[in-house]
C-alpha cells in the first residue's frame, strides 16, 4: 500500500502554530528565516528601490516589468538573418578592492563591461544584460551603488538591464561582501559577424587606450600592495596626487557606442580584440587567422602610470607585465592599411587617442616586436 500524501494541516509548523496559542506553548522561541540570516522583507524593499533606475535602461524592445520570473525583449527589426551573441564574466578580485575601500558605484560598470566589449568583438551590438548578485547580508545602501554603476555600465553601452537576481547567502559570503557575475545578449546580421576570416596580411592593428587596469591582473596588484607595504591611501608622486585605491578602481572602459558608430560609418573594420586577461599576447590572434600574427611596435601608444609603478614597485619583467595587464590598450581594431588615417581621424572626432600599434604578418599566433 502506498503512503498517503499529507495534507497541509498534517504538517508539524501548522500544528506548532495552531498550538502556540494555548499556554502550554507560552515562552517557546520560534525560528523563522530572518534568524537564519535572509531578511526577505529588506530583500523585496531592495528591488522596490532600484526599480527606477533600471528602467533607465529600456530599451524600446523591452516588454513586461519589473518582477516577473523572466525579462522578455522583442528582436530588432531590420535585421534579415538576425544571429544572437552571448557572453558572460565576472569583475575577478577587484571586488576584494571595493569592499575594503566601502566604495561600491564602479564595479557595476566593470560588470557590464566584461560582458558586452566581449560581445562587440565579432560586430555585436549588445541589446540586453542581466546580472547575478550574491552576498552574505542584504545591505540595501552597498547593493543600491551595485546596482546604479550596472544601470550605467548599461546606458553606456545602449543595452537593456532586462533583469537579475539578488541572493542573500549567509555564512557562505562574510556579511559585508559580494560577488558579481553578468550575462549579455547582443545581435548581428549573420553575413557581417567578424569571424577571422576578413583579416588579412597587410592589415593594420589600431589600438584603442583602456581607462586603467580595467578588471584583470587585481591578483598580482594586491599582491605588490600588500607585499611591498603600501596602503590603497597612499598618492604615489607618478599618479599625479591620485590614491593608488581610487587609480585601481576606475571602470573598465565601454567601448561599444564608438565602435558601432565606426561601423555605421562604414569604417572597414575586419577584426576586432578586447584585451582583458592574458593582455595582448592571449588576446589579439584571437581575432586573427591561424597562419597570421601582428609585429607590434610596443613604443606606439602611452602606458598608463599605473603600470609602470606596479612594474617597478613589484619588480615584473615586461613580459609578464605584457601578459597579465593591458598596458595601455583596451581594444583593438583591425582595418585595412589604406583606410587606417580615416579610422584614427574618426576615432578622434569620438574623443578617442587611437595609435597604430602593429601590422599583420605571416605567422602562427605569436605576437612579434614585444620586449622580452
């Protein structure tokens, strides 16, 4: 014979409640979720507050609210065979700097960065974005700049924050940290994704400045900081009266609007790179052919301050340097010889400092012409 299902009112909390009102109950002590740790009513505060600010973000392809179990967009029109692009990231150990500096309202911008800079590298335009937000104890202030640096890293990138989810963890994350992950979702016609394949020997590499460190390499930053004595307060004389904490946190720049206006321009761009981890050696063949590299002139563009304090003060070859930071260069563009002044001209009517930093050869990968 099979167990009978139970009822609701066969349940142990409903007879305890039932009977909690007689005096043989009086004085026991109850637990409920807020005494686990989740505060369900400050959770749901939480979304009524950002709520506003996210629709900041709409875009006119945005159907439904707030609130829902899933965001709903509607495809662009125009687009004859439509192909949907995806990627996901996180902002890495940055996160270790803003939860020590209580300063919150720039790593969102970060988050969405990751995300859509590596979306536009095959001619994407990013058209929504959602985010995970995981942390110890649901403080409504802290959560509330997440959330604003994310609806900016939106705005600046054109795209939607369709949705995202908020989760009070305790005793998995310490009570005043968190951590972030974001997925973003753009669109392409299909014959005109940037595959490799358009790139050719002859072509010239136009790099694009990054605004800092932008997400990559806080391992080894933290490390030198913490190494060599230094606090996130303290104004090195090369930072130009700056702390080295609010150097380190400048967002990761977004470069998806001036690069869709390039395109539009019909500016022929045939590959593209986002230089994140690994920098320009793991990066830039990633938008080449298998039989082709680029000679880069590493004399061509500025390196930011930053990194030569970090390289002096933790003594990194400049090898190594070149394989964990991005030295300058936070995207590169690939275009054909005979239109690289048109591509720095526009850059620079988009108040972009862009440098030709190398040329595509013959080759296997292996970027050519970096110091040792």
């Amino acid at each position: 014979m099979s167990a009978q299902p139970e009822k609701l009112s066969d349940f142990a909390w409903v007879k305890i409640a039932a009977l909690s009102i007689g005096d043989g109950y009086r004085g026991v002590h109850f637990m409920d979720y807020r005494e686990a740790g989740v505060d369900v009513e400050a959770g749901r505060a939480f979304v009524d507050r950002i709520g506003s600010m996210i629709k900041r973000t709409y875009r006119p392809e945005v159907l439904g609210g707030i609130g829902g179990f899933s965001g709903l967009f509607q495809l662009p029109t125009g687009y004859q065979e439509p192909v949907l692009v995806s990627g996901t990231d996180g902002v890495g150990t940055k996160l270790k700097l803003a939860h020590t500096l209580n300063c919150h309202d720039t790593v969102g911008v970060d988050l969405v960065a990751m995300c859509v800079n590596d979306v536009l590298t095959c001619g994407a335009e990013p058209l929504f974005f959602l985010d995970y937000l995981a942390t110890g104890h649901l403080q409504p202030e802290q959560l509330a700049e997440v959330v604003l640096g994310i609806v900016q890293g939106c705005e600046l990138a054109g795209c939607a924050l369709l949705g995202g989810e908020t989760a009070e963890m305790p005793g998995f994350y310490q009570a005043d940290e968190y951590d972030l992950a974001g997925f973003c979702v753009g669109i392409v016609e299909k014959s005109l994704i940037l595959d490799g394949s358009q790139v050719q020997i002859g072509d010239v590499a136009i790099g694009l400045p990054s605004s800092g460190v932008h997400s990559n390499g806080f391992s080894l930053v933290r490390k030198i900081v913490s190494d060599r004595g230094f606090e996130w307060s303290d104004r090195p004389k090369i930072l130009a009266g700056k702390s080295l904490g609010e150097v380190l946190l400048t967002p990761t720049h977004i470069y998806v609007k001036p690069i869709l206006a390039a395109l539009k321009h019909q500016i022929p761009i045939h590959g593209m790179a986002h230089i994140t981890g690994g920098g320009l050696p793991e990066n830039l063949p990633r938008c080449l052919q298998k039989d082709q590299t680029v000679e880069v002139n590493p004399n061509s563009w500025d390196v930011l301050p930053i990194f030569n304090w970090l390289a002096t003060q933790g003594n990194v070859s400049p090898i190594d340097m070149l394989n964990t930071f991005n030295m300058g260069i936070g995207f590169v563009v690939i275009v054909p010889p005979d239109r690289a002044a048109e591509t720095l001209e526009f850059f620079a009517s988009q108040t972009i400092k862009a440098s030709t930093i190398g040329t595509v050869i013959p080759g296997a990968g292996q970027l050519v012409g970096l110091p040792a």
